[in-house]
C-alpha cells in the first residue's frame, strides 16, 4: 500500500516509533520499464506488512488506531487543511482502507495517470466527479449520445441545482464542437467537459485532441475546465485519452476491468489536480468501493490484459463471420471503419484496438433480433459487458426502451439491433452458435 511519509518525517513531527513502512515499489529493472501487465501481480503491496500473505488479506475495519494522539491530531491538520500536503495515513473506511488504496495506485498504472480513485459503481464515480466540479449556474459540455443514467444525471438530477448542459455529437468536427462551446461560454461558466467515445450504442468515436485544442483556445486561462472521459468501452487497453488531451479518465469497473459479471465499481484516474477536489467529495458522501470489491478487482486486474487480448482477437473473428453472412444487414464493429473516413482517422489515432461490443444489424425488425436472441445456446441474454461470457440483447426493447422514438432514429437504436459483447470462449464455438441462431431467424 502506499505511504508517502518517511519513517523520520513522522519520528520528527510525532516523536512516535515509526509504523513499519512498505518497502519501495520495484517499477523498473535493468533500465526497461516494466508494463502493467507485470506489475499487476505485486504492485504497492509489501507481503512482509501482512505476515509474509503473497495476496493482501480483506481488510474489514471501519476504523484505524492511531499511533498516538500526535498523530491523530497530525492526520486532522492534513484533512482540514491546517497543514499542506493533505491527510496522509489511514484513519477510518470512508475516506479509504488498504485493499482500496492498493487498487487505485494499479488503476492508476495502465494510463500512467498521476492519480486514481475507486468507487462503489461507475455512476457514484460520475456522479461524485461531477458533484466536485460544477455549481449552480455552471454548464456541462458534452459528447452526446451518453450512458442512458449519465444524461439523466447532468439533465435531470443536476439540472434542478441550476446546472444546464450543450451537447455536440460524438463524431463532430472541431468546428462543430468549437460552434458548441461558443455557445456554451454565452450560456454561463463552462466547468466541465465531458465525453464518452465510442458512445453507447453507436460506436461512435470522439475527436479527443480536436476536443482538447478547442478547450485550450476558448477556455484559457484561471477558468480552464477539465476535460473527462468515460473510457469504459475501450480502456484502459486499448485507448488512454490521457495521452490525448484528457485531464480525467472515468470507468464502470463493473464492465471489463473487473470482467467476470461479479461485481459493480467504478474509477476515475488523471491528474492529481482535478483528482483532488473529486477525493474530497468521496471523503464526504462517501462513494468509496468496499473492501471485498477492492480485492476482487486486484484479482481481475491481474488478468485483464489476457481477456481483454482474448475479447478482442475473438471479436475480429466473430465480425468476420457476421460481416459475410446473407441475414445481416451491417455491423457495427470499430475495425470494420471505411478507411479515409473522419472516424477512421480518429480511430487511427486514439485507438490500439477495436474493442469487443459492437452493434449487429439484422435484416427485418423486432422478430427478427428476438428469434436470433432466443436461439443462442451459448451467449446469454444480458445487459452489460465486458464479461468473460458473451452477452448478447436488443437495446430498442431493453436499455434505450424509453428514448423518444425520433431519437432512436436518430442514434440508429433500431428494432433489428442486436448489441453483443464478445467474451472470451473459443471463437469457433462461438460462430457455431451465432451460426445456428442466425438460421433459426
Ligand atoms: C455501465 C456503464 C456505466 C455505469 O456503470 P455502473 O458500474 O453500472 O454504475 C457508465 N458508463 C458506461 C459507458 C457504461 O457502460
């Protein structure tokens, strides 16, 4: 776990016996930079500090037992801001706890973020980053379409505390996004960005840079908003935003990190900066993962780059097959953009890989889509992704069922769509069974 204090910093200011501290994390060896994938396994926890356990034990404790009562009033001065540099140390399981904190330093890992946060759900996260940064009169800029609970959060929920929003499709140019943010700076104080790419259901992806060159030329200076993205569809494998001008990078752990349809959380990661003030409001309403789940997502982190490797291979198989056959319409798969098109160039350069959801088109409408869905012996019929079972539903009749017609046109959530997350069985028996379902249609 981390601990940033020497042992001879907190001897000088407590005159205490230094706690044992963790021995220093190992991030290179021989010169070459180790990956994610390795440090995985070890990362931020010293088994010496907890009996010689090769896993961090569960840690179940509300509270932690101060040294002594220099250090409790220490740690106060750190959190009330008394003294610079924050509150350091564990004191009680609302701000954090060991499983938590060894969590969000791997988290932080995979974009080299400078800083991380792990929360009960996805939406806690969102919902805590942007209770941190906007206040009444404030606008929210965003990418459009979002995750159904997310619009309803910045529309519904934000907008009775006097917060309004301007949105710009996710595939819009720069000029069109710069029009968009003119207008928003006319409206009130734009505090947020806000994006998600590929959107849900559409695919769509979101010029980050442009996104970022358009912020740093309209909204200079004291007032400069942070830009946040919801990389739950393609992170952290296979697009970093931070690398593209994002200064926060937001995920539903519940989806591939932690992989196995078995737990719900959530994470933001980015610069310290903006992580900060989102740290507080945790501390505060306490949106905190528990320490079960923290743990869990140790385990699934430890892997994830394998299921993600194996999602992704047996996707581009799975695409092939459906691209091909005589009952599908189209697909709507990232490797399969027309090269020379604006979204091919954004693909080209954000994204290392196209992911394992995507959108299938059946020839025919609402028959059609259920027939196949109700044959398949193998996928299941479930919401989410991201899991290591494939996942198939019909988003017009379940998670987009009560958009507005007009916009489901709009977003192509038509009757024939079968949205599919691709897990990581064997490929082949997994287009025997899209194979044979497709016949029963
Ligand atoms: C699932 C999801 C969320 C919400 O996450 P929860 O863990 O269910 O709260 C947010 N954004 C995207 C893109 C998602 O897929």
């Amino acid at each position: 776990m981390t601990d940033h204090k020497t042992p001879e910093t907190e001897a000088e200011l407590t005159g205490a016996t230094p706690r044992r501290r963790p021995k220093a994390d190992v991030l290179e060896v021989g010169g070459r930079r180790l990956s994610p994938s390795t440090l995985m396994m070890g990362h931020a926890f010293d088994p010496a500090l907890s009996e010689g356990s090769l896993k961090p034990p569960i840690f179940l404790t509300s509270t932690f037992v101060f040294e002594n009562a220099a250090a409790g009033k220490r740690h106060f001065e750190g959190v009330t801001g008394k003294r610079p540099g924050g509150a350091d140390g564990l004191v009680y399981s609302r701000f954090n706890g060991p499983n938590q904190e060894i969590l969000e330093d791997r988290l932080g890992i995979w974009e080299d973020a400078e800083d991380a946060l792990v929360f009960s759900s996805g939406m806690s996260a969102i919902a805590t980053l942007m209770l941190a940064l906007v206040k009444p009169g404030d606008v929210i800029v965003h990418s459009a379409p979002l995750y159904a609970a997310t619009e309803t959060l910045i529309g519904r929920i934000l907008g009775r505390f006097g917060v309004t929003f301007l949105d710009f499709p996710a595939g819009a140019t720069e000029a069109e996004i710069e029009s968009v943010v003119e207008r928003a700076k006319a409206q009130g104080n734009v505090s947020l960005i806000y994006l998600e790419s590929p959107a849900n259901p559409t695919n769509a992806l979101v010029d980050i840079e442009a996104v970022s060159r358009v912020r740093d030329r309209l909204l200079d200076g004291e007032a400069k908003p942070p830009i946040a993205i919801d990389n739950t569809f393609l992170g952290p494998l296979w697009q970093q935003p931070l690398q593209h001008g994002a200064d926060l990078v937001v995920y539903s752990l519940t989806k591939y990190a932690g992989g196995h349809s078995d737990l719900v959380a959530g994470g933001v990661s980015g610069r310290k900066a903006w992580i900060d003030p989102i740290r507080m409001m945790r501390n505060t309403i306490g949106t905190i993962s528990d320490p079960n789940t923290a743990w869990m997502l140790l385990r699934s982190l430890e892997t994830l780059e394998l299921r993600m490797s194996r999602a992704g291979e047996n996707a581009a198989k799975v695409c092939a097959f459906f691209r091909d056959h005589p009952k599908v319409e189209s697909v709507g798969y990232l490797g399969f953009l027309k090269e020379g098109s604006r979204q091919a160039d954004i693909y080209n350069r954000h994204c290392t890989g196209a992911g394992s959801t995507f959108s299938l088109y059946l020839k025919g409408g609402e028959r059609e889509s259920f027939a196949f869905l109700d044959a398949l012996k193998i996928a299941k019929l479930a919401v989410s992704l991201g899991g290591t079972e494939t996942l198939a539903s019909c988003p017009a009749a379940m998670t987009h069922l009560s958009v507005p017609d007009e916009r489901k046109q709009e977003l192509g959530i038509t009757d024939n769509l079968v949205r599919i997350s691709v897990g990581v069985e064997n490929a082949d028996d997994l287009i025997a069974d899209f194979d044979q379902a497709l016949r029963a249609v």
